[in-house]
C-alpha cells in the first residue's frame, strides 16, 4: 500500500469496485433476493472507501510527539468487516427447519472483502476475488440446479365435507415422486370443509412435473373447493 495515493489511483480502486459489485449485485437481483444490486454495491463500496481512507492516512500514522494516543488504521477496515455480520444476519431467515438466505449473507460478506482487496491497492487479488465469486454464483448455481436440489413448499387445500380428496392429493404427489407430510389439519365451523396443510419437497433437478403443475391440477378435482401454494426461496 503506497503512503502517497493519486485521484488517478482512487478512481481505479472505486471503478473496478463498482464493476465487480455490479456483476455480483446482478446475480443476486435475478434470484429475486432481498440484497440486491444496490446493496451490493454500497457494501462493496463502504468497503472499499475504508480502505482507501486508510491508505490517505497513512503518512500521518503512528504515535506524533507529545501524546499519548497510537493510531490504528486497521480498526476501521476491520469494524466495517464486523458490522458486515448485522446486515449478513438480516438476510437469513428460518422458517421452521428451513434456513434462507445464508448465501445471500455470505454474497455481502464476501463483496466487502473484494472492496478491501481493491481499497487497499492489491488489484490482482481484488479481480481474483471478484472472478471466483462471479463463478461460484452463476455457473455453479446452473450446476447445482442440475444435480437436483432439494425444493420445499406448503401446500393448503380445502376440501368438500365428506369428500376424500385430500387422500387423492396425498397419492397424486407421492406417486408423481414428491415426499408429502401432513403439517396440520383444520375444520371450517360454517361450511364443515377441511382445511388441510402439507410440507412438500422435491428434487429441483428432477425430471417430474413441477410442483406448480401438480398444484393446478388441483384445481381441476370438483371435491377440492380452494388451494394455496407456497414454494419456498432457495437459500
């Protein structure tokens, strides 16, 4: 880190920030996930800014004649490294025993890092950093789409008074390959239908049907009077 920085230079550093948070922001906004372009961006650039902040300040570090005070430039990279963690801890959310949004979390944490590396001048490490993020989110993604990630969701059904359909819809998920549980079972006191919830999970990859398809046809059983769907997000 040179002790004297150009506007030249910081322009650089800022640059290559905005890029590399842009393309990671970009991924993150396609997976319509709550930390977005935006986000992305002002994380990766408070980041960076720090970093570039410290560099301005180190002519003058050190402990001056006369006082008793040492200054530490290293702590205001490193608080904005541990304030990460609140916002990171904002992004995940758990829903029953599912957890989403840990690597949303771990996308910003990351990005600060990448603004670190290109606020403190190590270009090289920043790009390095910047490309594998770039391929761990979007190629890796496609491949783990086909490996078959396992999908959740909630399925509610309302069902005729004395009808057995929700029989039939237990054996039309779990024959098309889906795995259902019951989750609760209730009774409308006015129209004596049943009001049944399932957790189902699937195979993203897979060749079945969709769950979204199994869930319209539903809607074709004259003995099913309503039906709610709730896919999970992927985490």
């Amino acid at each position: 880190m040179p002790l004297t920085l150009q506007w030249s230079e910081i322009a650089l550093r800022i640059g290559l920030c905005l890029l590399a948070s842009a393309a990671i922001g970009v991924n993150r906004g396609e997976q319509d996930r709550p930390v977005g372009l935006r986000t992305t961006m002002l994380v990766t650039l408070a980041a960076a800014i720090s970093m570039i902040q410290v560099n301005l300040l180190l002519p003058i570090a050190g402990k001056p004649a006369g006082s008793f005070a040492v200054m530490d430039l290293m702590r205001l990279p490193l608080g904005i490294l541990s304030g990460m963690g609140f916002i990171g801890a904002a992004a995940i959310v758990r829903r029953d025993d599912l957890v989403q949004g840990v690597t949303t979390a771990a996308t910003l944490w990351f990005a600060t890092v990448i603004g670190l590396c290109f606020g403190g001048g190590q270009i090289y490490l920043g790009l390095l950093a910047a490309g594998l993020a770039i391929l761990i989110l979007w190629p890796l993604k496609w491949a783990e789409n086909r490996m078959g990630h396992p999908r959740h969701g909630e399925l509610s059904i309302v069902v005729m008074h004395g009808s057995t359909a929700a029989r039939r819809v237990s054996q039309l998920f779990s024959t098309a390959g889906f795995r259902i549980d019951v989750s609760s079972i209730g009774l409308d006191p006015l129209t004596r239908n049943s009001i049944t919830r399932y957790h189902v999970v699937w195979n993203r990859g897979s060749s079945m049907p969709s769950a979204l398809e199994m869930a319209h046809e539903l809607g074709a059983d004259p003995d099913i009077a309503g039906f709610e769907w709730k896919p999970h997000g992927h985490p």
